[in-house]
C-alpha cells in the first residue's frame, strides 16, 4: 500500500514522524537526478550505521521537503542498539572526536547526529534540545513540522 505523506503550505511535512520503508523513501523524495545522488550518499551511511547495530534513523532537513533541490540531508541515529566502538572503526565520521560534519557532506552528502546528543547552539522553550527533537521544529520560528523515521532493518 503506498503511504500518502502530507505536507503545510510551507512545504514541511506534517508534524510527527513518517515511518517509512527505504522503498517508500525512494519513490517520495527520489523524484530527479539530484535527489538520487543524495539517497545513494545516504545508503551508504546507513549501511554502515545498521552494521554497527543501528535500527532507526530520522531524516530532516530540505530533503524531506517539497523543495526541487535541496541542498543536502540531514540525518540523525537512535544511539540505543549501536556499538560505538564498531561505528568509530567503522566510520569515525560519525561518532567521538573525529566527527565531522563538513567531512559527512563530502563524503555522504548528509550530515549525522546522535538523537539524543544536545543542540548546544539551538534554544527552544528556554533549553537546548536534542537533535531529535530539534529536527522535529522549524530552525527559525520553532514551528513544528515533521520528520522521516526509517527503520533500518529491512535496509539491504
């Protein structure tokens, strides 16, 4: 059955979290050539996130907008089921002091945060929240707007 995704008159989805399959991903945000260069960059992420035992990853920024081209993706990972010394190995891009997220636009064209580690330079209701919940909010007005949950276990 294919998912229906609705977007506000800003072009954001709709609050909340759209769990989707990599599949449906696909077919909603891979719609040109630019779109599918940044899901390729992305696939390869998350295949090394599910090889450290990541089941779930949240998908924000102009990506999962209705803008025609954005610029990148923003992703950020549920922490609970990873071993951050396979991920450091694996990708030290993404975790501990090597993290880098001009380096992750380079080279996946995204950029990948935690979930629960802290906005230190956002502020909403008088305390900086984490990513999660950060990217559950539009950055300039605190507008809520929704986010993309995929879950990594049927991801090949």
């Amino acid at each position: 059955m294919k998912k229906t995704l609705t977007f506000n008159k800003r072009g954001n989805l709709t609050p909340g979290k759209h769990f989707l399959t990599w599949d449906e991903l696909m077919r909603a945000f891979g719609t040109n050539a630019h779109r599918k260069t940044l899901l390729a960059g992305m696939k390869r992420g998350l295949q090394i996130l599910k090889k450290a035992g990541c089941k779930r990853v949240y998908i924000d920024g102009s990506f999962v907008t209705l803008k025609k081209v954005p610029g990148d993706y923003d992703l950020v990972w549920d922490e609970r089921h990873v071993n951050t010394h396979v991920l450091q190995q694996l990708e030290p891009l993404f975790y501990g002091k090597f993290r880098d997220t001009t380096l992750q636009r380079k080279k996946y064209l995204g950029e990948y945060f935690p979930a629960m580690m802290i906005a230190i330079d956002r502020v909403i209701d008088g305390k900086n929240p984490c990513f999660l919940d950060m990217f559950q909010t539009e950055r300039y007005t605190d507008y809520p707007k929704g986010i993309v949950s995929l879950d990594l276990q049927e991801l090949l």
